[in-house]
C-alpha cells in the first residue's frame, strides 16, 4: 500500500506570503490571459505546471476572481510569448465561439488548434476594429440569398449565381478572390505557421467594438499560413477562399464540420468560380490534359477540380475521372502548371498606408489597446510588408 506525501502546508504559506509581498497586478484584463493562452495552445493545466501554480488559480484568473501578483504576471508573459502590457485592460476584446466558425479540416485538427485559430481571429477583428477609427473600411455588403426549400444541389448553383450577380461579377472568371471578399466587408487574413494544422476558416457571427460603444458584425476568413504549401498553390487557395465565402452566405445555422456543409460549400466555390453554363462545353470529354492546363489558367481553378468539375458535369465517364485523379495523385504537389503568386489580402495594409504607413501601427496599437507588437503581427498576417531595416553583418 503506498503511502499518500504529506501536504507542504508551510511551504504553500510561504509561496502565498511572498506573492503578497511581490504585489498584485491591478491593470489587469482576464480576457487578455485567456486570448494569450490560447494564441500560445497552452491548456490551463500546461500553463500552471510551467508557473508553480495551480489550474484552479489559472482559471480564477481567466474569470476575473482572482489577480495574478506581479511575477506570476511577468511569469505568464514569458511562457505565452507576449509582452506584459498585453494582459492591460484596453478595449473589449470579442469573442468567437467555436459553435460558429466553419473550419475546412475540423476533423484533422485538435480542439486546442482550433482555439488557437479563433484566438488569432478575435486579435485581427480587434486590430480591424482600431483601424475603423481613423479610416471608413468597406461595410458588410454580402448578398443576401434567397433560398426556397431545402439546400439541394440546384439551390446551391443557384446559390452562387445570385452571389456573382450580387457581387457584381457578370460572367468569366472572378479575378481576384480575396479582394472581393474584402470589398464586400470581410476582413480576410493568412493564419500564422503556428496553425499548420488548420487549413482555413470563416466565421460569420464575428462582431467587433466601433466607437460609441456599438457592436457590428465583420465577417471573417481566415486562411493558411503564408508559406505554406497550401497557400502556395494559388489555384487550391482561390477555391478555399470561395469555399469559405460560400459558408458564410448559406450556413448561417448550420452545425459546423458536417460532410453535407462541407461539400455544399465545395459545390458552392466551384459553381462561383466556374458557372456550368460558362465551362460545361469547354470541358474535356476525354482526358486532355493539354486542354485542362488551358482551363486551369483562364479560370484559376486546379486541375484537381477541373477534374471534379469535368466528371459531376457528365463530360468525364467514370473510367477517365478515376485515371486522371490516379494520374494527379502520381504527379503529387504541386501540380503541373503553377498559377503564379498567391492571391493575398490587401484592404488592412491600403488602410495603414493612409494613415501614414508603417509608422502609425503604434497609434493603432494604442487604440486597439493592444501591444504594437501585436498590432504589427496582425498587419503582417492581412498583407503588409515589414519595412524595418535589416542589420546584416559580413562573414
């Protein structure tokens, strides 16, 4: 029988005296820990362990019961990876609850990931929202669809014509994805290396402080990381950023991460970015892969969906949608035929320069109530370009 360690009752007075005696922080915003611990994917128990101190406590101060003293703060800050003004009260921070943010890989990725996700999604609506008060941002003007029964395939087609037509692309390719999301209000950024895991989401219940206190809804889509694989795919990336916008406008309702939302979302992107009445008849009937490379760069989709397009379509028999897939799978990734540079955010990046450029992300980070450092990592993340001079020394 082993025997249970008697309790250190001295040595945990003895802790309690001495964080007395440090002081306790009294600026001190609890919805700040809970956002750094879980932009860090730190569980609570993780993040006590590594500062002495009990999970319980971590979870009296994420609830504001309790008040970390001034070494369990700096503690905190060091093992989550911000500075120590980033736990100050500032403006309100929103929260995403996961209940309704669609995530393209839900079942590749750990709840933790996906908390790290929404996290850094709520620190970019913060940075958004601090700009809104210098510069007016393009309002929230996505279509409206207007649906009659049930979310069948010929609804979702039609779903995406009326949102072509509702965002002013009148037939052809659409250009430019991400910009146009961003002209209709969405606030669209690249999620960090960090995230690897998750491929992209959107969330459309997001809502964000404005001064006067108000609260206004900004969709939001985040994507992969910059310098992923994924990302550098750039037809894979315009197909996951109609994707995303096809969540947005039909499954304001709908549980996230069911196979049926997920492929409505994928029938959705592929009908916006390539109507059947535009590209069913230059489709292959036979499996040319000279004249799918054509099509992969008039209409920016890959030739994995070209495929996919060429086979629901009826032009592909099943025989030859099977062998070209067995054929992409050989070739692996990236495809043959590069589209060139990604698409990438621009709207946040206009906005700053308007301002004044790099140099005003202090003013912003005093609005946003955020540190600049955090300003500045947001700003990267939507498109801006670090302009700081770099110290470079000869071997």
């Amino acid at each position: 029988m082993n025997e249970e360690l008697p309790l250190d009752f001295d040595a945990a007075r003895r802790r309690a005296t001495e964080r007395r005696a440090a002081g306790v922080a009294v600026d001190f915003d609890p919805s700040r820990l809970a956002l750094a611990r879980r932009l860090a994917a730190y569980p609570r128990a993780r993040l006590a362990r590594e500062l002495d101190i009990t999970p319980t406590a971590v979870g009296q101060f994420e609830k504001g019961q309790a008040r970390p003293s001034l070494p369990v703060l700096t503690g905190m800050a060091e093992v989550l990876g911000v500075p120590v003004d980033f736990f100050r009260a500032g403006q309100p921070i929103a929260s995403l609850p996961a209940s309704a943010a669609h995530f393209r890989s839900l079942r590749a990725t750990t709840a933790m990931e996906r908390e790290q996700a929404l996290a850094f999604g709520e620190l970019v609506l913060s940075v958004f929202a601090a700009v809104e008060l210098s510069v007016d941002l393009p309002e929230v003007s996505l279509p409206a669809l207007a649906f009659s029964g049930d979310l069948d395939e010929a609804a979702v087609a039609e779903a995406a014509h009326q949102a072509r037509r509702g965002m002013g692309i009148a037939s052809g390719p659409v250009p430019h994805v991400i910009r146009l999301l961003e002209s209709h209000g969405v606030a669209v950024a690249r999620l960090e290396s960090a995230s690897e895991h998750v491929d992209a989401f959107s969330h459309q219940q997001a809502v964000h402080p404005r001064s006067g206190g108000a609260l206004d809804a900004r969709p939001l889509v985040l994507l992969a990381p910059g310098d992923s694989d994924k990302a550098r795919d750039k037809a894979r990336d315009r197909f996951t950023a109609a994707h995303e916008l096809g969540h947005l406008l039909m499954h304001h309702d709908t549980e996230p991460g069911s196979r049926l939302a997920e492929n409505q979302a994928n029938d959705f992107a592929a009908e916006f970015l390539a109507p059947a009445s535009e590209i069913g008849s230059s489709l292959p009937t036979r499996l040319d892969w000279v004249r799918l490379q054509e099509l992969k760069h008039r209409w920016g989709m890959s030739l994995k969906a070209l495929l996919m397009r060429a086979h629901k379509l009826g032009r592909l028999t099943d025989h030859s949608y099977r062998r070209g897939m067995q054929q992409l799978s050989a070739w692996g990734l990236p495809e043959p035929g590069a589209l060139g540079d990604s698409e990438q955010p621009v709207l946040l990046p206009r906005a700053v320069s308007l301002l004044g450029g790099e140099a005003v992300l202090p003013r912003i980070a005093e609005d946003a109530g955020m540190p600049l450092s955090e300003v500045r990592r947001v700003w990267l993340a939507t498109g801006g370009a670090d302009e700081r001079p770099r110290v470079q020394l000869l071997p």
